[in-house]
C-alpha cells in the first residue's frame, strides 16, 4: 500500500516484533539462525532469495575469508565456528581454504554486506556488514544491487495503518530508510511484514509524536526528534485518543494528559477543547 507516485504495494499482517532499545528507535529482527560478524542481529530469509545464495561449501575444513584474518572452521553440518590462534596452533596450522563470498548492496544504500554459504540453510551462512577498511582487505569488489541481502540483511516493513514501506535495519546504529515504489520493485517487490498493532502516532490535538509498541493496550514511548528521524522520519498516523489516557488536575486549574507514551503534559485551553473539553480526575 504504498507509495511517491500512487502505485501500491500490498502487505500481509504478519507480526514482527520491535524492541524498545535507543529510545525505541531500533528496531529487532526475526531470528534464523543465520550467523552475523561484526553485527549484533540476525533476521529474516525467504524462498525467493535462498536460490541467489553463493555457491555452499560442504567441505568439512579451516577457511579464510578475503574481507577478514579470522579463521572459520566447519565441520560439514551446522554452523561454522571462528577458530582462535590457539585452536589454529593445536591442530597444526592447517593452510586455510580460500571461501568464494558474495557480496551484496541493498538500492540506495551504500552498506555492502558480505555473505558466504557453508552447506546448506540459513544456520550455516555467514554474514557480515563490510567498512571501508575490510572492503579494501577485499580488493574493493563490486557488490551486487539485487542480491538476496535485502532479505536478511533488511527487513522490508510497514508500520499498521500505514502505507508508507521502510527498511528496518538488521543493526541499532543504522538508521531506518524509506523506500520508494521503484526501489520496492528492484528488491523483488517483497511483500512487506505488517508490523500488527505497533505505529508511529500522535494525538489530533498535539504535536507530540509516540511509538506505540501496543496500540491495543496503549503502550508506547514518546520519541524525540532524533529517534523519529531514525525511523525514517515517518508520517504520524493522527490518532484520537489512546486506550487508558487520562485527563487530571493537581489541584489547580490545569489538565494534564497521560497516555500514549506521554507522562503528563500541560494542556492549553485549546487542546483541551479540541480533545472534546473531557472533564479531568484527579492526577
């Protein structure tokens, strides 16, 4: 349901789950097993993008990788494991076999990913943000544009009630990203994941914006400027009300608000009248 030019991509209402880390500005992925370096997240795979991984290795051995000095071993199944200098030592300094590795650029995003597929299945792929320094360790290699890093590198999200499509990043530090309809279709047109009762919001009658975690319950976390920024700067949704607000007093003649994230703002005689002139409880 999107987007610059009215065109639409549609969504489906499956849950993914965000944490409140950064003052709610970033956000969690979906687990998969998938093994990350450099990056504290794993995420989502789909079919479509299993059959653009690069070649599996199933040879059971040490491996380097030409971005990195780590060594890697694996065993044949699994997962492979970083092999310390003494492990490397113990077993005699076996000579590390070169592992191919793809590398990979979401559009319109200048992060390169690197990703290298030991056997079989999302356990067994390595995956790894490059920086400058280990993408000339690599010989500066051209990354691919449409690659399956989107995949599970980014999720391609959608805030519930929204029409507008980001990317959720796979790490904190990176900030979400709007994308645009022509960039949705150079990413395969995935169906976006509807992040069901969680929205970005703010109430008619105030500039205050809120991430609700539970929309349902009322839950959520007022964001500052830079946290909204971080999520891509997106449209509040205008909302009447949140469940469980409540409007008091101190014992003057001042209302104060609550809900929604929002822990007791002053109304001016304005809002409260545009909030319906609600008579105010006790704080």
């Amino acid at each position: 349901m999107v987007t610059d030019d009215g065109k639409k991509i549609r969504s489906t209402r499956r849950t993914l789950a965000l944490a409140t880390v950064l003052t709610a500005a970033v956000a969690g992925v979906v687990t998969t097993g998938i093994v990350f370096t450099g990056a504290s997240a794993s995420a989502a795979i789909d079919a479509r993008s299993a059959a653009q991984m690069p070649s599996a290795l199933t040879q059971p051995g040490y491996y380097s990788l030409a971005y990195s000095p780590d060594i890697w071993y694996y065993s044949g199944t699994g997962s492979p494991y970083h092999v310390s200098f003494a492990q490397w030592k113990a077993a005699g300094y076996p000579k590390p076999i070169p592992a191919p590795t793809q590398y990979g650029q979401v559009p319109g995003d200048g992060q390169i990913w690197a990703q290298t597929q030991f056997g079989s299945g999302n356990a067994s792929l390595l995956v790894s943000p490059m920086t400058f320094n280990t993408w000339a360790k690599a010989g500066y290699p051209k990354p691919t544009v449409t690659d399956p890093t989107p995949a599970f590198a980014r999720n391609v999200v959608q805030w519930d009630g929204s029409s507008d499509v980001y990317y959720a990043s796979a790490t904190a530090a990176e900030p979400w990203k709007k994308i645009t309809f022509a960039t949705w279709q150079q990413l395969g047109s995935p169906t976006p994941l509807n992040l069901v009762d969680q929205a970005v919001t703010k109430l008619k009658w105030s500039d205050t914006v809120s991430q609700m975690s539970s929309l349902s319950a009322g839950q959520g976390v007022v964001l500052s400027f830079a946290a909204w920024a971080h999520l891509g700067a997106p449209t509040p949704t205008e909302v009447a009300g949140y469940v469980g607000q409540r409007f008091c007093t101190r014992g003057g003649s001042d209302v104060y608000y609550y809900g929604g994230g929002i822990n007791g703002i002053k109304l001016t005689f304005q809002q409260w009248v545009a909030a319906g002139a609600p008579s105010p409880t006790r704080c």
